[in-house]
C-alpha cells in the first residue's frame, strides 16, 4: 500500500494484515556528490514503487525520508523518532530502503532492517530496459523480505 488516500483507507480497515512498513531514504546535496545524491533518490523512488506493487496489502510504503547528506546525525535522530512511531502502531517489520553507503555505519542502531543496494544509473535508459533492471532488482528484494519475515516468525 503507498502512502494515499484511497490505500491508507483500505489499511485503515485491515491494518491487522499489513505488519511491514517501507521507508525509501532519499538523499539531498547541493555540494560535488548532487548527480550522484539524485541519482540515488531516482533509484530507490522507481525500485520502492516496483517493491510495493509486489507486496501490495502486506507492506506499507511511506513516501520516502528526505535528509542533507550534509547533517547525517540529524537524519539518524529523526529516524529514531519515526521507529518509535512505528513501533507504537505495531508495525512488526521495519525496512529501510536506500544507495548512501553512509547508513550503513549506523545500521546497528536501528530497529529495523537497512537494505542497502547500489544506485543504477537508470535516468536516461528506456522505459522498458528500465522496468526490467528494477523487476530484476526487486526479484532479489523479494527473497530478502520473505527471509526477514520467517526470521521474525520463529
């Protein structure tokens, strides 16, 4: 389910099926690194949304968490606050989705699960041989999501 007013109402009435949120981590820079930073967000924004139609009715994808690659310590407190959040509302699964090889020297301080994935550069290939790399790309986060979700489970 995205984060809009006719998916949040179907949750809203079976939100004891949906236990795994999805927060796609969006970085912002104006500095040398601004190509690679979009590029980054292109990516996990396109791969989120092909995530999401695979698990539609399990997951609930937010829209993403946008932060200054500049202030890293910042991102991580505001992060800590949305894993209270959604603990409190008894998501059982939490995944973060994101290409900043910077989160993960902080993955051992989150509750959730940090997916790191490299950014393809896919901004200016065809429509098709981009749905096809991203379908590919999500066939592996498939088997991931489903590992995570036995792990909880036993």
């Amino acid at each position: 389910m995205k984060w809009n007013s006719a998916d949040v109402e179907i949750y809203v009435k079976s939100k004891e099926y949906v236990d795994t949120i999805v927060l796609p981590l969006l970085p912002v820079s104006f500095g040398d690194d601004i190509k690679q930073a979009a590029s980054m967000t292109e990516f996990i924004s396109l791969l989120s949304m092909q995530l999401e139609r695979q698990f539609k009715g399990r997951i609930m994808l937010l829209p993403g968490f946008t932060y200054l690659t500049a202030d890293p310590e910042t991102s991580l407190s505001n992060i800590k606050r949305w894993e209270q959040e959604f603990r409190v509302k008894q998501f059982q699964h939490i995944f973060y989705l994101t290409s900043d090889s910077n989160w993960k020297q902080h993955e051992a301080g989150l509750h959730g699960s940090l997916i790191w994935l490299p950014s393809l550069q896919i901004g200016n290939l065809d429509e098709n041989y981009k749905t096809s790399i991203l379908e590919d790309q999500v066939k592996q986060l498939l088997n991931l999501f489903v590992q995570k979700w036995r792990e909880k489970e036993s």
